[in-house]
C-alpha cells in the first residue's frame, strides 16, 4: 500500500491547521477537560461555517462529498490539536446516514439544521447488559394502534448507555426492537429521535478518563413515524452503514502522540530526559505511535480508492488503544508519585492518561470484539460464540 500523502490532502491539513489556530482556544480545550463534555457550539459553529458538514461524507453508493483521506486527516488534527470536536464527529456520522437513508423529510427537515452547526446527533445503540452487542438492543418501539392522527405513531420504552453529547444534542439516532419474534439482527428499526419529544430524560455518567457521557430513559415517548430512518425491521441494515462511515475515517486513534509530547517537555523541564532509560522507553512509546498513525491512515487509504474497509478498522482501533496503554503505564512509571497529580500543574496529564487510557479499550467495541472480528473475517477463524 503507498502511503504517499496527496497534495490536495496535505493541503486540506494545513487548512485546517491554520482554522485551529484562529479559532481554537485554551479556554475551549480546558473547558472541555473540566466538564467532560467535548463540545464547544462557538468552535463548531465556526467549522460548520466553513462547509465541513456540508460537504458531507463520501460512501456507499455515493459518489459526492469529501475524500475519505481528508476526513481521517480532518479528525486526526483535532484530535493532536486536543480541540472538543466529539459532536462535530457525531453529527457527520449522523448526516451521512440521513443523506444516504433519509427520506424527503429528514433531507428537508434535519440535514440544514446539520450543516448549519444549529443541531449535534447524538448516537443511542448501547443498552445496560448488553456491552458491544448492539443487536441485543431491547429499548421497544411499539406501533399505537387506532391512534386518531393519519401519520402512525410509535411509542417507544427503553434505555440507551454512553449517550454522548445527548445533554446537547437536538436528535437522537436511535436503534429499536420492533419484532421480537424475529432473530435479533432482523427485529430492529433505526429512528432519528427529536430530543424534546416528551418523556425522553437523560442523567450524566462520568467515566473513569474523566468524559462525560450519559444513560438516556425513553418513558412512553410517541416518535411519529416520519422520523423512522429505513424499513420497519430494517434498523440492521441502516446500523451496517452507519459502521461503514465511521472505519477508518474518524482518526484520534492515536492519543500516545499528545501524551508522548507532553512527557516529553515534563521530563526536559525536570532533567528526567537525561535518564537514558528514560530515553528508551519514550522511543517505544514513539514507535509505536507511528504504527498506530498507519494503522488508521490504512483504512481511509482503502475507502479512499473506493474499496470497503472491513477489518482494517478493527486491527487500527486495537493496536492504538492496546499502545495507548502500554504509553500510559510506561509514563505512570517514569513519573513516579508526581504522575498522581491530578490537577493542572507538572505532570497532571500522565494521571488523566492512566485513567483515560482503558476506557479507551471499551467504546467503539471492546478489544475483545475487535480481536474476534479480526480473527473470525480476517483470520478465517471459528466464530467464538
């Protein structure tokens, strides 16, 4: 594979190089680490402005939108710039989906509120007990029947885990059981949920690495069917092409880079640099950030000639969360008790990586997922269950 960069790409990076460096600010990104929420209208807004949502995503059976190359580039740069762009990422995801999927109504209704930084998505698959098997999704949508409108309604009961941004979001694209008679994969209906319908609430979940996500509660919420995405018992299909979207294109896999740096100046400052040891395992930490970086270019390079990533995504995702914390625990050690401080100041970050560092195992599908997707399509090993 060449991993020769485009010049059209390289300029899209130094594009967006020179964006961050307008309209990024301290306050924005100590904000974001204070809160948990890593999202800043005023920053999104500006992104919004330039065309980025607009623009939209190339994929399946479409041909428009952006180089999947520049949209890996695009999220690596926030991610190395440490700017809170999780709804910017959410909400492209989601109005790649709609274009493809969507009706003349959400095309009409959803997608300029989108494009416009007025509305952020937020992403409702996860349920409690049901880990990375999204199929096992139990939140019900029920059709109402003899209900006095023309339009039929849904009424819709559940729970969804690790609701991110759902506290700012305007819609919720969420995955439902419509049949339970049928295989899991089979009884499922995907809708883009409008956030001040009644009966929908949402309580805050602060994670070990310091994010904020959130467990939203559907109680008797009437979703009008016009919002259903795709076929009633489709919601499978519509779920394979949201994943389709997110390989490969959405970099900041490689957090050891901001860590490495970080460290890096702390141990120059310290004198901790001229422990050769030291030196040692920092070179590690930098290879295998490297590997990582190229890891995850790979799939955008495949999405980018117009093939589908498959597993690529997979090895990428786990190769850079496994390197992420082995970086974390080699830095915790280097630093000695000053890694403990958890407050701005000296090496308050080797604490938020140590933290940060295993949740990183556990969203976007476990390492365990990934290593039997990547054994079981890749491998052409027996499935493990």
């Amino acid at each position: 594979m060449d991993f020769e960069p485009k010049e059209s790409v390289e300029e899209f990076r130094r594009w967006i190089r020179a964006f961050v460096a307008e309209h990024l600010t301290e306050d924005m990104v100590e904000r974001a680490r204070r809160t948990g929420t890593f999202h800043d209208w005023d920053f999104h807004r500006a992104l919004a402005a330039t065309g980025v949502i607009a623009e939209g995503m190339a994929g399946p059976g479409r041909t428009a939108g952006r180089d999947p190359l520049e949209l890996y580039v695009l999220f690596d740069e926030l991610g190395l710039a440490d700017a809170p762009f999780f709804g910017l990422a959410n909400t492209m995801l989601v109005a790649g989906i709609v274009e493809q999927i969507g009706s003349a109504f959400h095309l009409a209704e959803v997608l300029p509120r989108f494009h416009r930084g007025e509305a952020i998505a937020a992403l409702g698959y996860s349920e409690p007990g049901s880990g990375s098997d999204v199929a096992a999704a139990a939140t019900r949508a029920e059709r109402i029947l003899g209900h006095p409108e023309d339009e039929p309604v849904w009424l819709v009961n559940g729970q969804k885990m690790f609701t991110t941004l759902v506290h700012e979001a305007g819609y919720v694209i969420l995955l439902t059981r419509t049949d339970t008679d049928l295989p899991k994969h089979r009884g499922l209906t995907m809708f883009l949920v409008p956030m001040d319908l009644p009966g929908i609430s949402f309580q805050p979940v602060e994670t070990m690495g310091g994010d904020r996500t959130n467990i939203t509660y559907f109680t008797d919420v009437e979703v009008p069917d016009r919002w259903r995405l795709g076929e009633v018992d489709g919601g499978w299909g519509v779920m394979k092409v949201a994943l389709a979207y997110e390989r490969g294109v959405f970099g900041n896999m490689n957090q050891g880079v901001s860590l490495l740096r970080r460290f890096t100046r702390w141990a120059a400052e310290t004198g901790s640099l001229d422990d050769a040891s030291v030196r040692k395992r920092l070179a590690r930490i930098a290879i295998d950030n490297e590997i990582t970086g190229l890891l995850a270019l790979r799939p955008a390079l495949i999405a980018s000639g117009g093939g589908l990533p498959t597993t690529e995504g997979s090895i990428a995702k786990l190769y850079a969360s496994e390197s992420y914390n082995r970086a974390a625990e080699a830095c915790l050690d280097m630093a000695g008790p000053e890694g403990l401080l958890a407050e701005p100041g000296d090496a308050w970050f080797v604490d938020h990586a140590a933290r940060d560092a295993p949740v990183t195992t556990i969203y976007g599908g476990t390492s365990e997922i990934q290593r039997n997707n990547i054994a079981e399509h890749r491998l052409g090993l027996p499935r493990a269950r």
